[in-house]
C-alpha cells in the first residue's frame, strides 16, 4: 500500500505542477499580482495531495513587511508554510543548484544566500529589503539548517543581519515567530523517535527521505505564529535572534506537550477558518 500511495502521490503531484510552472514563471516575468498569489493556491492542494492536515494557532500572520522566523524541520515545512500566506523564503545557495527544486524555488521567488561568504548577507540583505519595502512577508529558517523534530536549534544571528536596524527601512518592518512541529501519522500521536522520520536533517538524501514519507501516510502539522514586533524595537541581530528563539522554542515545546493537555480536555489547535488574517492573503 505505501508503494501505491507515494507512486499515485507522485503522478498527481506532477500533473498539478508541471502545467502550472510555465504560468507561474509567466506571472513573475510580466510582474502580477498573480505571481504571489498562485503559490499559495498551488501549494494548498499539494498539502491535500500529501495528506498534510496544518492547524494552525497563535497570532493571525502580519499584514504587510514582515520577517517570519521559523524553526525548520522538514522540505515539507515549505508547502505547508506556502499554503498559508503569500511566502517568499531564503535559502541557501546550493539550493539554486539542485535540479526540478531550483526550479521550484525560483517559482516560489526565493532568495538565495551564499553562506560560505562573509559578504554574502550584506548582498542579500538588499534583496530582503526590497521584499520588505514591497510590502511582502519573507521567512527565515534561523537555525541555518534542519532538525530532527524533536528540538529547535540555536538560531544563527548572523543570518538575522539583513533585518539589523541601521536607520533605514528596516526599523519600520516587523518581525513574527512561527513554531512548526509534526504531531500525527494516521491521526496517532507520533513519539520521540517516530518524528525523526519525518525530518530531513543531517546527510539524509531528499530523494530516498521524500519517497520513505510519501509511503508513510498522511500528518498532522502543527503551526503557531507569535504576536508580530517591529524590529526596530527587538535592537541588533543579536538580540533579534535571541527573541526569536526563546519565542519559537517556547511555542515549540507547548505544540509538542498538546497532546497530554488534549488527552486531560484542552482544546485542540485552532484551524485556519477560526483564524482570521491567515488566509487572507495580505
């Protein structure tokens, strides 16, 4: 059964993008609306092709410039956060060079870092600053790499340079955490060593992983976004990061113990519906 459901995952998978990536890259280059729009849709139904369930908690996502800081767990943090909001993402470089997903990131108009370089977040920075002076919400994964899901790592803050407050445009942007954990498989609560899985961390291979959670059946994810903060108001990267993680971190341990405070009548997780903000496309 779990060669049936990654296989048929997969011919739809590709049935859905296949056509829209000539269209999406159409939107980008004639410069529409459309092109922040159309993700959002796309990567909605790849969550239902997927089986993700996303509920989602906390403070509806910021209208307007917005930094959102996230831990990172697994390649399917990315729809699952894209379905959400219009979303563009910074990655590392080398993601520009891996084949069909290059694409795909360039589609979902991601800004590539070159980490390797001391000077390479001074030229990203402008880049960042131009989505945010455009009004668009940008997410960083601050811990510079991927977890096993049971944890969040110590965020990276130079990557948080790029929204430094230096007098310019930055201090009237806002920063807001997003605290991502996987919670179920099959609609059972997955433990400790079940949500390792899930993740794609360390030297995994994504093509081996990807086919290994496509057989695996659907998930639950949960998602919680904190209450957005200008970042004028956090003061340097330092600190920047410092709120960030102590504010992911704490979601992230509450998201991971909601599942005793269920079993003892606490209410599950708020949906997208009961969450004005968070699908309303600003």
């Amino acid at each position: 059964m779990g060669v049936l459901r990654a296989t048929t995952i997969l011919f739809f998978f590709f049935l859905l993008t296949l056509p829209l990536m000539p269209i999406q890259a159409l939107f980008i280059a004639a410069r529409l609306p459309a092109a922040r729009y159309l993700p959002v849709l796309y990567h909605s139904l790849v969550c239902k092709l997927l089986g993700m369930r996303v509920h989602l908690s906390g403070a509806p996502i910021a209208p307007g410039p917005t930094m959102i800081v996230s831990n990172h767990i697994s390649w399917l943090d990315i729809p699952v956060l894209a379905s959400v909001a219009p979303l563009s993402f910074v990655a590392k470089r080398e993601v520009a060079s891996w084949p069909f997903i290059s694409w795909l990131a360039r589609l979902q108009r991601t800004i590539f870092i070159d980490r390797t370089r001391r000077t390479a977040v001074a030229e990203t920075r402008a880049e960042i600053l131009a989505r945010l002076d455009a009004k668009e919400r940008v997410v960083l994964f601050a811990e510079g790499t991927s977890s096993d899901g049971n944890q969040v790592l110590p965020f990276k803050s130079p990557l948080f340079a790029a929204i430094e407050p230096d007098g310019g445009n930055s201090a009237a942007n806002q920063l807001q955490t997003c605290a991502i954990v996987y919670t179920h498989i099959h609609g059972l609560p997955m433990n400790r060593q079940q949500r390792p899985a899930i993740a794609w961390y360390g030297d995994m291979d994504m093509l081996s992983h990807a086919w290994g959670v496509l057989k695996g059946g659907p998930l639950d994810v949960q998602v919680r976004f904190g209450e957005p903060i200008a970042i004028a108001e956090v003061g340097d990267r330092k600190k920047l990061a410092a709120h960030a993680f102590e504010r992911v971190r704490f979601d992230f341990s509450q998201l991971l113990t909601a599942r005793s405070a269920k079993a003892h009548g606490a209410p599950e997780a708020e949906s997208a519906a009961k969450l004005p903000g968070l699908t309303d496309g600003n």
